[in-house]
C-alpha cells in the first residue's frame, strides 16, 4: 500500500526541516511524499531542497493559501492512501504510518483512518498544552461540533476523487467543510486508531490565537451551509476544546 503525505508550506524556515525528517524517518518504507511550498521568501526553499532526494514530487509557486496548496498536492498524488503533515507539526513516533496502513489491512471496508494528537508550546521545552483524544467514531456526533483532528485523517485516494478537494470558497476552516462533506454528507466509513498520530505546535496556522474569531464565524457558516446548527455545533466545539485544554 503506498501512502501518499503531503506537506504545504509558506516561510516556514524555522520547523520545516523537523517536518520533513519526521516524515523521512518512518519505518514505513512505501512513502510518496509531495512538498507544496507557496513561493518562500525566507529560506525556507532551501532547506527543501536539501532533502530533494528523498522528497518524491515538489513544487514552489505562488498559491491562493493552504487549501489551494493541498489541493496541488492531491493533484499529484498518485497513492492509494492520502494524509498531511503540516508545516508546523511532526509525527508522534517513527511508527505511525505503520499503523495507520495495518489498521486499512485489518478493516478492509475503511474509506479513511484517524487519531489521536497532542499540542504542545513552540519552544525547546515543547510542553504539552491540549490532549486531542479523538474517541471511537459517532456518527450522532458529528451534530454536535465533534470531529477528528484534521491532520490524523488518511483517506482512500478513491474516496478523494469520488467526493472532491477542499472548497477554496472557505479560506481559513475548509478542513472542517471538507471533513463534514466526507463525514456527515457521504457517510464514509471512518476507523479510529486508538494511537496518538501528530505533534502540532501551538502558533501554527492551524492554533494561532488571533484567527480564533475567524474560524468561528467561518466553522458557524460550514455548519449552516451543511444544514446543520451553527451555534450549537460551533459552541460545543468550543466547549470540547476547552476540555482537552482542562484536562490536558
């Protein structure tokens, strides 16, 4: 099974490389590993390329932001099992995308695989600040603001192709549009790996505290446009976040 991870970036200089070595340093030996950079300015290019024989398809051009980004990078991917690494993040082990491919081998009906993850600060003592325990999976959540952390998601590229790419319509929360579409409108079947999957570093694109009033009214409207209850589903998101944070 080849198993496609796809890293998007933009002046990332100071934790690209440790995204990259996370990615390189899997025991899993059928990796394809696509690297989007936006156009870099910073020095991030460089470091790129330092790893440009191990790194299986890159590209750097302008972009229209993140989204746009994955949706090169899916473009390009030709395997069969598709997942991110941000910029900003690292795998939990060297092990995890061994993992993440026996749990597809045991469940052959599996659309998609997801985790668990930790945030932990952006500094040297990388301390843990939120515990993201996704759960075994519930449909009747999902009403409830519930998903899984985005970067421990690996879907079947046929399910990809079958449902579409991220809606560049919805510049800062397409995950969460895309997640919804997969999970609540076509009802893949999704298998929760009881392991922890990804490091993200608070700061990232993904946890920066000043875009939190942006995701939310953006999340409010991907609920609305899915049909389903924006503030009720974007407050108990909320509430579930401040959980992890309290009993991290």
């Amino acid at each position: 099974m080849l198993v496609t991870i796809i890293t998007v970036c933009y002046n990332r200089k100071a934790t690209i490389e440790q995204s990259i070595k996370s990615v390189l340093d899997q025991d899993y030996p059928d990796i394809e590993y696509i690297v989007v950079d936006g156009n870099s300015s910073d020095g991030t290019q460089g470091i790129i390329e330092r790893y440009a024989d191990k790194i299986s398809k890159y590209v750097s051009e302008p972009d229209k932001g993140m989204y746009d980004a994955i949706n090169k990078g899916l473009a390009m991917a030709t395997g069969d099992v598709v997942g991110l690494m941000h910029s900003d993040d690292v795998f939990y082990d060297n092990s995890v995308v061994s993992k993440i491919v026996n749990i597809f081998k045991n469940s052959p009906t599996a659309d998609a695989v997801y985790g668990d993850g930790i945030y932990v600060t952006n500094d040297e003592e990388q301390k843990i600040v939120r515990n993201r325990i996704g759960g075994k999976y519930n449909f009747k959540k999902l009403k409830s603001g519930w998903l899984p952390l985005h970067p421990t998601v690996y879907i079947k590229k046929s399910i990809i192709e079958k449902y579409g790419n991220y809606n560049l319509d919805f510049k800062i929360a397409s995950d969460t549009e895309f997640l919804l579409r997969y999970l609540y409108k076509y009802k893949i079947n999704i298998v929760y790996l009881n392991s922890y999957i990804v490091k993200m570093r608070m700061g990232g694109l993904s946890t920066d505290y000043k875009r939190a009033f942006e995701v939310l009214r953006e999340d409010y409207n991907i609920y609305k446009f899915h049909r389903l209850s924006g503030l009720r589903a974007v407050f108990q998101k909320k509430m579930l976040a401040l959980m992890q944070y309290v009993k991290k």
